[in-house]
C-alpha cells in the first residue's frame, strides 16, 4: 500500500526558463551607464550639500561663541564676577 510510487513525478522547471542575467544586451548596457551617470550626479549633490551644512555648522558655531562672549563680557561689566565665574 505505497502511495508514493503511484504519483507521477513531475520536474519543478521547465525547459523554456533561461535566467534574465544570462543575456547581455545593449539596453542593459545602456541602462548600465546611465546609472553610472545618475550616481555620479548624485554623489556630486551629496558633496555640496556636505560643504553647505559644514558651513552652517561652522556659522552656528560662531553665533554660539559671540554670544557667549558677549554674556561674559555684560557680566564682567555689571561685577558679577561670581555669574561669570559660575559659568
């Protein structure tokens, strides 16, 4: 009484499949190239948005600084040295 040996065994691929991979063709070296070129593009968009916001920061900083200076400084003048000292 096996069950087993009275289903047909069938193949799980077909013969008609091929892999996509396996045929190079000129579209997909087209579109090869162009995103190579998008890449480039975007990695230029990356560096200057880099540099703007290295120069926001940088400006940021500076605002910081000023304006502790310039609470150390109305401090100093107004003699509370202990504010100033505290700070």
């Amino acid at each position: 009484m096996s069950e087993e040996s009275t289903l047909p065994i069938t193949p799980v691929e077909t013969e008609g499949t091929q892999p996509v991979a396996a045929v190079p063709g000129p579209d997909l070296s087209a579109q090869l190239e162009s995103l190579k070129a998008k890449n480039a593009e975007l990695i230029g968009e990356r560096r200057k948005d880099q540099e703007k916001f290295k120069e926001l920061q940088d400006q940021l900083n500076n605002l910081s600084k000023q304006s502790t200076q310039q609470k150390q400084k109305k401090l100093a003048e107004a003699g509370e040295f202990k504010t100033l000292w505290e700070e």
